[in-house]
C-alpha cells in the first residue's frame, strides 16, 4: 500500500520532472520502486533474471531493476535521453520488430510505451515472442479517457481531439496539429482494448491494478477507463 508520504514525493517529482532528463530520470526511479515493492507481493524476484526494458526512456526504470539483481537491456528508438548509470546496457532498436532472439527474456518492462505505437498487437506479439515460456511482462499505461490519459492534451481531449488541440497549444504551448503527429506521438488506448489484445495474443492475464492506487479502479466495468490514471497488466506467456 503506498502511504501519504509517498503520494507527497510523487508530486513533488512529478511537478518538477521536465526541468531536465535527470529530474524525469528520478520520476522514473521512484515509480519504479514502488512497482517492484507490489511485484515483489506477487512473489516475482528480479536477481539473476534477464530483464528488457522496452521504451527505456530515460533509464530511471532499468536502474531499479539493475538495482534488485537482474541483467537489464535497455531498448528504445534514441538514446539521446538515457541517463547511463553503471553497467546498464543500452541498445536502440524499434519495439515492434526487436533485435532479440525468441525466447530470450525471463522478464519484460514495458511502462507507457503502448499508448504512443501506431501497431500495439505487433508490440504485444514481439513481447510474446522473446519471452521464454513461462516467462512474465509488466505492460502499463495511463488509459487515454482518464484525467491524464491525453499526455500534453489533458484535460482538454475531453472536448474532443479539434478543441483539445487548438487550447492545447495556446495554453501549453504544444506544438502537435494532431494528437499522432510528429510532436503528439499519442494514440487512444483503452484498458479494454489492450485487455483484449493480450487475451488473443493468449497471455495469460495474471492481474489488472491500479498504479499507486488504494482503491483498484482497474476492475470497475465501464467506469475503470475514467478513473484509472495508469493500468498495469501483469501477465504470463
């Protein structure tokens, strides 16, 4: 259960994780801390486990895990805002064909990636692919019809993508002319329709939470698509 003090830190490095790669690199790290604690739960240990970390970002995800034990390969389309922190390995690549062998990964990461492929089933079929059997994936994201599911555009995609646009770039001065362009990079994804790629991509679905969440807004018909501020799938191949 994350307590009061965390949610304050949350905040605070929310608040201030576009000052610079190493500020987000920090708002990566603490997230990722409280999700290995919840795996943890799950009884998923991380020490001597081959590790990828899809969409690294900025590499505050793979240090954690690099952290609890495991071998961790970071992959993502540049590498211009990785912060490298000792033995981490970084390749770059495209999620949706990965220069990795089948059945080559114990573990997959895979944290708000989803929402900006323009091919999700491709994604979720080359995580399939390079997981060994049994093998498990974290894939999460904040479902686009949530207060923050919009990235840049919230809350103002509640008005639909025209409106949200042009208040988008007058108030936050966004650049996108389009919610997918080259600045937007955003596609609308919804739990239920990742909920139903993993299932016929046949993963097993070993649970659906709520990020950082005491009330679990995932599992709530209908209603889980607005309250839930980031999903997490947890599941078995």
């Amino acid at each position: 259960m994350v307590n009061f003090k965390d949610f304050v830190k949350f905040y605070k490095l929310a608040k201030n994780r576009n000052k610079s790669h190493q500020d987000y690199f920090k708002f990566e790290a603490f997230q990722s801390e409280i999700v290995i604690k919840e795996l943890k739960k799950k009884w998923i240990d991380f020490k001597g486990k081959k590790v990828l970390d899809i969409g690294s970002g900025r590499g505050g995800y793979s240090y954690k895990l690099f952290e609890e034990g495991a071998y961790v390969i970071s992959l993502d389309i540049t590498k211009e805002y990785f912060q490298k922190t000792g033995n981490m390995n970084f390749i770059l690549g495209n999620a949706l064909k990965m220069p990795f062998r089948s059945n080559a990964f114990d573990f997959v990461f895979c944290s708000s990636l989803i929402e900006h492929v323009k091919y999700p089933e491709l994604l979720i079929k080359e995580i399939k692919r390079i997981l060994k059997k049994g093998g498990m994936c974290y894939l999460s994201f904040p479902p686009f019809w949530s207060p923050v599911g919009a990235h840049q555009f919230k809350p103002f995609h509640y008005l639909g993508e025209k409106i949200a646009i042009i208040l988008s770039r007058k108030f936050y001065h966004v650049r996108s002319f389009r919610y997918d362009d080259f600045y937007g990079k955003l596609r609308i994804r919804t739990i239920r329709q990742v909920k139903n790629m993993l299932i016929n991509s046949k993963f097993e679905i070993k649970s659906i939470t709520t990020r950082m969440s005491p009330v679990n807004f995932a599992r709530i018909p209908v209603f889980n698509e607005f309250l839930t501020w980031h999903v997490e799938f947890l599941v078995e191949k």
